[in-house]
C-alpha cells in the first residue's frame, strides 16, 4: 500500500477502523491514523461518537495538525460542513422534499431563513398571504419549507425557498375537509327545521347567516312581519340569530326569522276580544267603509253599515285620513286576519224605543229655528216642522213666533224608523180646528134654513087629530 504524505490543509477521506466516546480514527493511507475529536466533527459538537458513526464508514476531513513526537495526525470536519451542508441543501432542490428551518431575519421583500448554517431566502410571493400579514411576529419561529433553487457562482451562493406546494396542499386539504363537513351539515338540514346561526354578511336586501360550515339566505321581507326599511337596523355583523328553514333546494337554503315569530294579528287577538273598544287611526277610505289601523300593521274594516244609527249620517265624508277613531270589536277571524269594527255600536239608537205613529198629535220641544222651519224634540229623537207647516197664513220670519225651547204640539205627517225620518204639522192642526168650528156654525145654518114637515104643519096636523 502507498503511503501518502500529507501536510496541512489537504483534503482527505478516510475510513472508521475505531470509535471512543470523544474520538474517532480513520484509515487515511498515511503514515499514522487519523484522528477527529466531537468538537472538530460537527457544529454544535455531538455529546458522544458512539451510535453516531459506525466503523466502516466514510468520512472526509480537512487536516489540521500533524506532530511527529507524538506521531499524530489531528483532523477536523468544521471547513467541509457548510459544503456538505450546501450540497444536501443542493439535493432537497432537486428532490422537493420539505424540511424545517428557523427564520433569522424579517426583510422588507421576504423572509431570511437559517438551515444548516446557510441563508436561505423565501420571497413575500412564495409565502402563505395569512403569515405576510402577520410577518413582523414570524421571527425566531419555525416553519416548514421547500427548497426551489441552490446555485453557487464562485464564492456566492443563492438559496431560494418556497412556501407554495405546501400553502396551496394545505388549502386543498382544507376546501376538501370543508367541502366533506359542508356536504355532511347540508344532508342534516331539511326544511322547517329551526337553527342557530351567526350574521356573517349583510346587504341591501339580504343577509347571509352561517351555520358551522353551510349558509343560507335571509330575504328582509323574513327577517319580520313588520315593513323594515334597512337590513341593518335590525341586524349586525357577528350578532346570533335563531332561524327557520322555508325552503331547501340543492345547496341553497331560504330562512325566515319572522316564521318564528307572531303575527302581529295573532299578537293583537290575544290581547283583543270581540267587545273591546280600540283606538285607532284611518288607513283608506273605500267605497264600502274605511280601513282602519288599530295596531302596527294590524287593519280593521269599518263597514259603512256600522258608521252610524242615523242612516242619514255622511260620516266618511268629513272622516280623515289619519284621524283618530274610538271603535268597537265586533269580529275577529284570525284565520283570514280579518277584524270587523263599529262606531254605531259605542253609540245609543234613540229610535229603538220610539212608540210615535203617523197622524198622531204629540208634544214636540224646540231645538232650533231657521227660516227653513224648526227642529223638534219628540221621544228624545229629532224631528222637523218645514216653515209652510208652521202655521195657515205663511210666515217670512219663523224666529218672530218660535224659540229654542218652546213647547208645541203638532201632528206627524210622515214617521220612518228605518230612514230616521219625523216630519210634523202645526199648520194641520190648526186647519182641523178652524174647520172644526166652521162646520159647527154652517149646521146651525143649515138648521134654520131648512125647516121640516113637522116644523112648518105642526099646528094644523094637532088640530086634524082633535076633530
């Protein structure tokens, strides 16, 4: 065998013939073995050989020292480890494998890693968008790389790292694992089920609420039974809503959170009986009766049957839009939201107990005087005495003979309960009077101007019945 002579500074590889817990000698062909010790073996040192080479192995080492008296040769492996190190870092490029490293430094165009005591340079582009948002809390951590580029041009190398394989895998891993989980939540929700779920997105029309992995859609016109003019004056982002399901298709859900709610006739008719009075204001005129609000978005009818007693009351003619009305409940159907209202009914019908009748003479109060004639009290209703029925010769100035107040007696002309109609006659009255006393004097008239018989041959038929 050809001994070699070596001196300081070659490049040798030798093979492990003996191991000491803090040394290790290799066969290097020379004159003597050589030696390494831990702390020239590896950065930082080993705590011991043994287990960490084998006899028979390879190993390339630097010389660094040789003695003669003692004969040795001491070698060390430090100048070879950041070459060896490259060259593994040169491989992990070509094999794509991903490792671990620390990062060292937080740069204005990406991050500087540390691995096997190379630089290692991965770019902002190259990196997860969620960690360059949080870049500057990334130093001194670890995190797992791929290895995309190693060159060395002279004493310059250039290490580039990526992050993308792994981000993108771990994105896929993730839609897939949601995708499963969303497919697994959707199959447990079915129509008319009733779940919890938190705002996640609002818009002008709609707002989407999240359940753990699937949404759905809440419509405005759902979110009450109340008319609601913006969205988010009634929800906020992140707030936790309990829903329903109206409608499942597909993938796509429809809530309601006013299903769960009461209407507001429902709200209304357990706090309303037939009977109660309301209060409440008017809504529409229509040619039947007025619609009348009694509650917030709660309507009632006020048939024109049930304005008033008086049929000749045009009660929807002076009533406004808007105007306060007492009414009464006189139905409710909760079924077809229907409420039923009456003003007559809070009223008293003074015609319910009249007991007049045409041709009848009564006692009637005076109420009023116009030139048109008087308004008469009879039995607690309203009458009328026309001015050509105040008396035989015509009166220009009713006021100069009547007063409110005054009691007289007149004689119904025309009666109607259904129509609300009493009209009377002092003239009538009087007319039948006077009549009364001019046929009184014509018959004694008529007496003396047309003797009997028995009047004028009175005598002379006594005298024929003597003989």
């Amino acid at each position: 065998m050809e001994l070699k002579f070596l001196r300081q500074g070659s490049i040798v590889e030798g093979t492990v013939i003996k191991i000491e817990s803090n040394t290790i000698y290799l066969d290097i062909q020379a004159q003597t073995e050589g030696k390494i010790h831990l702390d020239n073996y590896d950065k930082p040192a080993p705590d011991t050989f043994e287990g960490l080479v084998q006899v028979g192995q390879k190993v390339k080492a630097r010389v660094q020292k040789i003695t003669d008296d003692p004969a040795q040769i001491l070698l060390s492996r430090l100048p070879l480890l950041v070459e060896e190190k490259f060259e593994k870092i040169q491989a992990l490029a070509q094999t794509g494998e991903i490792v671990k490293a620390r990062v060292k430094q937080v740069l204005e165009k990406g991050l500087v890693f540390n691995y096997l005591e190379n630089e290692v340079f991965l770019p902002y582009s190259l990196l997860d968008f969620e960690l360059v948002k949080d870049k500057e809390s990334l130093k001194g951590k670890t995190l797992e790389i791929q290895i995309v580029e190693a060159t060395q041009k002279g004493r310059s190398k250039r290490i580039v790292a990526s992050r993308k394989t792994i981000f993108e895998k771990e994105r896929q891993e993730a839609y897939e694992q949601r995708l499963q989980a969303r497919t697994d939540e959707l199959e447990n929700i079915n129509t008319g089920d009733v779940i919890k779920g938190i705002v996640d997105k609002i818009e002008p029309h709609a707002a989407t609420i999240r359940f753990n992995f699937v949404v759905g859609l809440l419509r405005i016109s759902q979110v009450s039974h109340f008319r609601i003019e913006k969205i988010e004056d009634v929800l906020t982002l992140g707030q936790e809503v309990e829903v329903k399901v109206i409608k499942k298709e597909g993938n796509r859900l429809d809530l309601s959170m006013k299903a769960l709610q009461k209407t507001p006739y429902e709200v209304f008719y357990e706090t309303h009986k037939v009977g109660d009075t309301v209060t409440g204001t008017v809504f529409q005129k229509l040619p039947f009766g007025i619609i009348v609000e009694v509650a917030k978005d709660v309507r009632g009818l006020l048939h024109k049957n049930e304005f008033s007693w008086n049929p000749n009351d045009n009660f929807e003619a002076y009533v406004k839009i808007g105007e306060e009305l007492t009414l009464a409940i006189i139905q409710l159907d909760l079924k077809k939201e229907r409420i039923a209202l009456s003003k007559k009914s809070l009223e008293d019908n003074p015609w319910k107990n009249v007991s007049l009748r045409r041709g009848e003479v009564v006692s009637a109060k005076v109420t009023a005087v116009s030139k048109d004639g008087v308004k008469v009290e009879v039995q607690g209703v309203e009458g009328e005495i026309a001015a050509s029925e105040l008396a035989v010769e015509k009166i220009n100035k009713p006021e100069d003979y009547f007063a409110v107040g005054d009691e007289v007696n007149a004689l119904i002309i025309e009666l109607s309960k259904e129509t609300w109609t009493l009209k009377l006659s002092i003239r009538r009255i009087l007319e039948k009077a006077e009549r009364e006393s001019y046929e009184q004097y014509l018959e004694e008239d008529e007496n003396d101007k047309n003797p009997t018989l028995g009047d004028l041959f009175g005598d002379k038929l006594q005298k024929s019945k003597k003989k």
